[in-house]
C-alpha cells in the first residue's frame, strides 16, 4: 500500500480525485506514462506541451489549437475537447542544444 507523505493511502487520494472530476471540480490530462495531472476546472482552458527531450511540461493558450480542432470538425466530423490535448515534441533549448 503507497502512501503520500501526509501518510495518506494513494487509492484514497485518487478515489476522491475521481468524484471531484465526476461533480466537476477537477479535470485530468495524461502527461505521458506516468499518474495524470490535475487541474481545477476552471484553469483548465490550455493545453500541455511536453518535451521528449529535457521532460519540461508547459501550460500554453489552448487558441493554439483551434486550426487543429477546426480541421477535426469540417473534415471528419469530430467534434475535439482541446483542454485535454498533450502536445509532445523538443522545446527551443533542446532543439538549439
């Protein structure tokens, strides 16, 4: 059994972190391979932008992607919820490095 180091067991944390999101207080997004992040639903307008090459994960204007979810929609019909978009790639410093 994990515990955090309030010394709270993890089940029980990511249990009430899924009635939060259930009543809509939180929203999650998946970072890559590790335990989501989470974010108060009404920070959540932005989008995730990770890089594969110094793990540096960033908050940018979910805007941003507004060509990608208007292609979505008047191409194939598919209607996209852009505040759960992780972008990943190589920021400027390691693309430079």
């Amino acid at each position: 059994m994990q515990r955090t180091a309030a010394g709270l067991n993890l089940s029980t944390v990511y249990r009430t972190l899924d009635v939060l999101e259930k009543v809509g207080l939180v929203t999650h997004t998946l970072l890559g391979a590790g335990p989501p992040s989470y974010h108060l639903t009404e920070e959540a307008d932005h989008l995730h932008v990770v890089c594969r090459g110094c793990g540096q994960v960033s908050d940018t204007a979910l805007e941003l992607a507004d060509g990608l979810v208007e292609r979505l929609r008047d191409e194939i019909g598919f209607e996209a919820d852009a505040r759960h978009l992780t972008v990943f790639g190589r920021c400027r410093t390691c693309r430079s490095g």
